[in-house]
C-alpha cells in the first residue's frame, strides 16, 4: 500500500512547504492557530483520514502542547493513527522572543527574558508523557543519526493504526 501524506498542521516557519508538496487539498489543513490549537487540529485531521491510508504528521511545537497535553490520551482512547514529531526547543519561544524585544524597548534586564518562557529545569518529558496515555512513544532525541530509525518505528506503529510520537529535540533558542 503506498501511503500518502498529510502534514495536520504547522510548517516550522514555513520550512515544511520547501520540503513537502502541498499538490492536493489533504496534504495540509493549514496554519497553526497558537496556544494548544495545533494538536487538536491535527486530532481532528488524523480522525478525518482514518482508514483512508494516508500517513497524517503533526510537526508538534512544545510549547503548544504543553497547552493541551491531554489530548494525547483523546487519540489513544479513540485509536486514531497520528505521528506527532516534536520541534522540542524547551521553550515558548516566541513568548520569548517577545520578551526580549520588549526588554529592549523598555531598557530593562535582557536576562531575565527566559523567565516563565523556558521549559527546562525540569525539561518535559513529551515521550514518557505520552507512553503514560497509550501511545507509542521514543525520545527525547538528541542526536540527529537516531532521528530517521525511531521516526522509521514509529511509522510502522501508525501504518498499524496507533498513535506514535517522536520527541526530537532542536537547538534551544
């Protein structure tokens, strides 16, 4: 069976249109809205292609689901085949980087920005989160040669119509 892919939502600004072609309507359900949409999105888009054979990936930002983390446990009660991809940067970052700019403007200290915007110390742990609610679940990944073989597991888990999440951590911004 060959399977086709739809990204739920999110495109890592924009990086995703250069490497993934958008040539059919189910290929991408659009924007992330902020604040927790993006996984409810990608919930919904995921239960609209259940059984249809397509691969639907949710390109996940930390922050957002920090948001909304129990919805983990909606796709795992309901068996709805969903590959989340953590962008885990341990931050809500552009929280932060409003906090800076901010900072700037009003002449206050730059290094105290991170407060209240960063997720570390203690860092989530999205994958044990996600075991907890029924998924299969790898990570956090840190080096970049482990990404393609759990991100390849992973696949096999939602082509058997599991949920699956790869917790993939990048540069901390």
């Amino acid at each position: 069976m060959s399977w086709a892919r739809s990204l739920s939502a999110g495109t890592l600004h924009e990086w995703a249109r250069k490497l993934w072609n958008f040539d059919r309507p189910y290929r991408h359900a659009g924007r992330e809205l902020g604040t927790g949409t993006q996984i409810g999105t990608s919930l919904g888009v995921a239960l609209a292609n259940k059984g249809s054979g397509r691969l639907v990936v949710d390109l996940q930002p930390d922050g957002d689901l920090m948001y909304d983390v129990g919805a983990l446990w909606i796709a795992a009660k309901y068996q709805i085949p969903l590959l989340i991809v953590m962008y885990n940067n341990r931050a809500y970052y552009n929280d932060w980087n409003h906090q800076i700019v901010m900072a700037r403007t009003r002449g206050t200290d730059l290094s105290r920005a991170h407060i209240g915007m960063d997720l570390f110390g203690p860092a989530p742990d999205f994958a044990g989160l996600a075991r907890s609610m029924g998924w299969w679940a790898e990570g956090p990944i840190e080096n970049a040669d482990d990404l393609q073989p759990a991100l390849e597991r992973a696949v096999a888990q939602v082509k058997n119509g599991k949920p699956a999440l790869v917790d993939a951590v990048t540069q901390h911004r």
